[in-house]
C-alpha cells in the first residue's frame, strides 16, 4: 500500500493531505496520506511532500525534529518528494535570500530567489502551462520563491509562466514555485503521485 507523507510541521499542511488523497483516488490507487512530524513516521514511506509556508520555520522544525537528514537521505536514494513554494525552497541547492541559520535539504540543482516577486506583486494566480498536460493549470504564487537558474542538465522544465520556468522535475524530485494544492485541481498532484506507483 502506498505511504504519502506530508512534512506537517508548519505551512498548508491538510490542504496538501486532501490533494494527495484525491489524486490517489483518481488514480484508483489504495493508499494512505499521513501527516508527517516524526522521523519514525518515514518507514515504509512511499512518497513526500514538502508543502508552502515559511521556509525559515519549516527548516528549523525539520531540524529540530530530526527531519532533515533522514528525508534528505531518502531524497539522496531516490524517494520521489515534491516541495511547493516554501518547498521547493528547502528542495534547493542555492537559495538567494536565506537567512544564515536556515537549513536545506539541497537535492535539486537550481537557485532560487526566496523573495524574488517583489511587494505589489507578492501574491497572484496566473495560467501555468504544464509539461504534462494541455489545459492550463491555475498557479497560485504566494511570496513565491522564483527559479532563476537550472544548475545541472539532470533538471527538466515541467512548469512555465509565459516564457519563465516555475517548475521542474530531477529524477524522484519536483519543486514548484506556486501551490497546487490551493485549488481544486489535483493534476499536478496526480502527475506527482503517478510516478510513486
Ligand atoms: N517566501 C516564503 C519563504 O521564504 C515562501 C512562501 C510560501 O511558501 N507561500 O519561506
């Protein structure tokens, strides 16, 4: 039985725990969704998640909680785990604008820009265009880091905002700049889980 774990330490926790059990469903996939607080949570771990919020506070806890390590091993072995906004910002390998206290999990080659969107333009949905799909899928940006450089080969675009790439795929790895688990649309959540089973 597929084990999703959600990192449930600080952010959009339970919305991302609803996206996950709809997109298993649809997929008719028996599974369960676990909100994930304790290093013990991750045996028999099937897939994670690292979902929007502060990145500064997610990285303490994961710390503080023994987290960081562990899943960063798991990510190292090939563990599929997809970070969204605050997510995608602990999934980095350089981040413009951390604090020098703040912790990463540093699995994926890009850099990103924490703050990089500015005050007036801090928060907004705009159409994404999916690598993986035709329809567009409504992206909610909020104080979204910004990808502004793909660091290796091993990263492929998935995500784009006009000609801006606001998503990628590295092997087991997705960051995504903006939250698909604010809305009702479970795509990228199905492209996500899709590849865990
Ligand atoms: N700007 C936030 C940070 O640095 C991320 C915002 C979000 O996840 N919505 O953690």
């Amino acid at each position: 039985m597929v084990k999703v774990g959600v990192i449930g330490l600080q952010g959009d926790v339970s919305e991302h725990i609803d996206a996950a059990k709809k997109a298993l469903e649809n997929l008719g996939v028996s599974g369960e969704v676990v909100w994930l607080r304790k290093p013990e949570q991750l045996e028999g771990i099937s897939a994670i998640i690292i979902p929007g919020g502060e990145s500064t506070t997610i990285s303490r806890l994961m710390v503080e909680n023994g987290l960081l390590e562990p899943v960063r091993k798991l990510g190292e072995e090939g563990l599929p785990i997809m970070g969204t906004c605050a997510g995608l910002i602990m999934l980095s390998k350089e981040v413009i604008g951390a604090t020098s206290e703040q912790k990463f999990l540093a699995l994926l080659d890009v850099r990103v820009n924490r703050n990089a969107y500015g005050r007036q333009v801090d928060s907004f949905e705009a159409p994404v265009k999916l690598a993986f799909s035709d329809e567009p899928f409504t992206g909610v940006f909020i104080r979204a880091p910004r990808i502004v450089e793909l660091l290796s080969d091993r990263v492929k675009p998935i995500a784009w905002l006009g000609d801006r790439v606001v998503g990628v795929e590295q092997d087991n790895l997705i960051g995504l700049e903006f939250h698909p688990e604010l809305t009702e649309d479970t795509r990228v959540h199905e492209y996500f889980l899709g590849n865990v089973i």
